[in-house]
C-alpha cells in the first residue's frame, strides 16, 4: 500500500471511529446498568405492592418457579408455599414499606436489600413488623424473577 494522503486520511478515520466505539461503550454499558438497577427497582416495588393486595398473580409473574422464600423465623417455603400462604386470608398486611432500598446488578442476576416496616393484622391481632431483607432476583424471559428472599431480624 502506497502512503498518500487519502490512504493517511481513511487509516486516521477508521483509527477515530474505533477510538469513538471504545469510548462509547463503557459509557453505553453504566446506561445499561441504570437501566438495569431501575428495572430491578420497579419489581421490587411491585412485590411490595403484590404483598400489601396478597395479589396472587402478581407473585406468581414476579416469582421465579425454583424461588426459596425465607421467613425472619427460619421457616422456608417453595414458590407454591409463599404465595398459597401469602394470599389465604389469614393475615394481612395493614401498612407495609421498604425502607434503605438498594438494588446492585451483576449480568443477569441482581441483589435488593431493604428495611421492611409495616404492620400485619391476624385474627383480630395486629403485630408489628421490622426486618432486614436479602432479595436475589435473576432475568427470565426479559424480566425480573424473585429468585430468592431471606429475612432475618434486626
């Protein structure tokens, strides 16, 4: 190949949209994140939601079917157990909120912590609720799953 300035030119354009991509890729994948960290917000304000309506299929689309749900008490429950248990009846959630909410993805996979504060009323009794929560939620079909939930005592 012959050096002019044509071949110079076409070599120092090919140089700058390469340099340009680089450049705009890290800045392309926070966006991405972001994005990601948002999406991963909403679901975890839909399962609040879902928990204040025991909305059975509001759980069922935002559970994964392989989801473990931890109880601050130890008790462990499949999906089929949290959400038969989480909309019978026999307890409902009068107030509920997420409080310090943080949301971190890594691929396809995101962790959510929160303080959950609320009160819950069951046969005529109404508690006091106060935990931590570890949320692991994983992409399926282009959304957010719950892939497992533990809470524990603070």
């Amino acid at each position: 190949m012959s050096m002019n300035r044509r071949n110079i030119a076409t070599a120092g354009a090919g140089l700058l949209a390469m340099a340009a991509i680089g450049i705009a890729s890290p800045a392309q994948a926070d966006n991405d994140k972001k994005k990601d960290a948002a999406s991963v917000a909403a679901a975890v304000e839909a399962f609040r939601v879902a928990m204040q309506k025991a909305d059975k299929a509001a759980f069922d689309k935002l559970c994964s079917d392989s989801l473990s749900y931890g109880h601050s008490a130890g008790k462990i429950e499949t999906k089929a157990e949290f959400i038969a248990g989480s909309t019978n009846g026999k307890s409902s959630w009068k107030t509920i909120t997420f409080d310090k909410v943080t949301n971190q993805v890594a691929g396809h996979e995101a962790i959510s912590r929160f303080i959950l504060t609320g009160q819950t009323e069951s046969e005529g009794k109404t508690t006091d609720i106060n935990i931590g929560v570890l949320m692991v939620w994983r992409e399926e079909k282009d959304s957010w799953k719950l892939l497992a939930r533990q809470a524990f005592k603070i």
